[in-house]
C-alpha cells in the first residue's frame, strides 16, 4: 500500500492498541487498520464498534485479521506483551516478552518485510533490539516508542507549573524508557527562551527553591507511569496519542525531531543498544 493510501497493523489489541486505533481514526491518518489479537471475540466486538464511527472519520477500513493481513503495510505497530503489575518495573516482564517477540517478530516479517516496526511493549529499549535481531531488518526501519510519551509528561508538568502552554513548553527527556531515564535541562525552553532565563520573570522566583521544584516535575514525570498503573492498570491514553505522533511523522514524511528508541551504533561511549535520543523521522522511519 503506498503513503497516499496508508495501511497501519496493530499487533497486540489490548486498551493501548485500541485507544491508538482510535485515535489514527480521529486524526484521518489511515485508510486500512488491520488489528491482530488473540481474543477474536473482544476484537471483533472492537472492530464492530470502530467501524459503527466511521461516518464521522476519514475514510477508513478496519479489519480483524491474521497475520497474513499485514501485508504491504506501511506501519507495524507491536503493543503486544506482557504487562508490567503493580509493583513490577518495566524490566520484570523482559524475558516473557523477549520469549514472545522471538515467536512474533519473524511472523511479522514474514508477511510484511518492508514495513517499518514501531515497538510498543515493555521495556521498549530491550524489546526494539530484540526486535531488529529477530527480524534483520536495517535498523533504521525498527523504532521504540521511547521518550515520546516521558517528554510529553515533562512539558505537561513545566508548563503547568510555569502557568503556560505546554505545547510552548520545548523539553527532552532522554535514555532509557525507565527508572534511569534523564531530564535535559539546559535544552529545556519556553517559547523561543531557555528555562533558566524564564524563571526570573515568575512572580514566585523569589520564594521558590527552584532546584527543589524541578527535581520533583522529573520525579513526576519518571513515577507517573507507576502511578497510574496503580490506579487503573496501565497506561493508555498518553501513549495512545504518542504513537499518533510518530505515526505522523513517518506517514507524512515530516522528517520531525522526536526523541523516539533508536539504534546507537557508536554514540558518546555507547554501542549496539537501543536508547531515545532526538532523531529525524520520516517514511524511511530514523533518517540516517
């Protein structure tokens, strides 16, 4: 299928597959989603209840299929996997689910060589390498969701506790997609200025122990992922909207800077890992 009639499969249809399907629907990005998951009865219901919207959508297809039914995607996206517990880091349910991608992945591959792989599952990191090793596809072509979605949460918290638009708010958070990820703070800016310059102009500046402040948004931002766990089970809206982005940015060949999980072959000291670092996406998925 080519990008002006773009097909996007979701392995793995569980509530964060299903908030991203639904959100692709939203935003029009799509004319064919394929959703493959092993409870067909849930997903029919699903596909039933997606398709009953369509008349308030973009055009748009969606099937319940098999793995077969990838093919000539443009998109694969994985969000199948074991789910972390309460309680459990992302790094707990790595070897189940490194077990399950040596099974999946080559299916994948099978049916839809030339896709572009987005991994979704936790640990993202370890998951997108052991993606690209299982399928030997360039590694340009296998992504992580990484930061995305940990970036996001950091601009949410800067610009509410700075009292501006988060979407005006420019922050990074790098590394890892877990406990040891890192904020940058000296790229951190709202609108065109850098964070330290803005925070002379607030009117708590003077009463404010910034340092004390800006550790607990990182804190924030590295813990709410546990904390909505707790509540409700997972995480799914946040992430939903995140693969969104990175589906725009690769359908619509914007060639955007998003701090997505991508091969380091040779960066700063490190090598044959996969880490977010800001990279160039496009239709070709990171751009060399």
């Amino acid at each position: 299928m080519s990008e002006l009639f773009p097909k996007i499969s979701i392995i793995g249809c569980g509530n964060v597959g299903m908030r991203y399907a639904y959100a692709l629907m939203i935003k029009g990005i799509a004319r064919k989603i394929v959703l493959v998951d092993l409870n067909k009865k849930r997903l029919g219901g699903d596909v039933l209840d997606l398709s009953h919207s369509t008349p308030f959508t973009s055009p748009v297809e969606i099937i319940a299929g098999d793995y077969a039914d990838i093919k000539d995607s443009n998109l694969v996206v994985i969000t199948a996997g074991k789910k972390q517990k309460p309680g459990q880091t992302r790094l707990d349910v790595a070897k189940d689910n490194v077990d399950l991608f040596e099974t999946m992945i080559p299916e994948i591959q099978k049916y839809a060589p030339s896709a572009i792989n987005l991994i979704v599952s936790n640990p993202v990191d370890i998951l997108a390498y052991a993606t690209r090793k299982f399928s030997k596809k360039k590694a340009t072509k296998v992504i992580g969701s990484g930061t995305v979605l940990d970036s996001s949460r950091f601009k949410y918290l800067l610009g509410k506790h700075c009292k501006v638009d988060p979407r005006n708010v420019h922050a990074y958070i790098l590394g890892e997609h877990g406990d040891t990820e890192v904020p940058i703070w000296s790229k951190a800016m709202i609108g065109g200025g850098s964070l330290t310059d803005y925070c002379p102009t607030c009117n708590n500046y003077n009463t404010c122990n910034r340092e004390e402040e800006l550790n607990k948004i990182f804190l924030e931002v590295r813990d709410s992922a546990y904390e909505i766990i707790e509540r409700k089970g997972e995480t799914s809206y946040g992430i939903g909207l995140s693969l969104v982005r990175i589906t725009q940015a690769i359908i619509n060949n914007e060639n955007s800077v998003l701090p997505v999980s991508c091969y380091i072959d040779d960066y700063i000291g490190f090598g044959d890992v996969y880490l977010s670092l800001p990279a160039v996406i496009n239709n070709e998925g990171v751009r060399d």
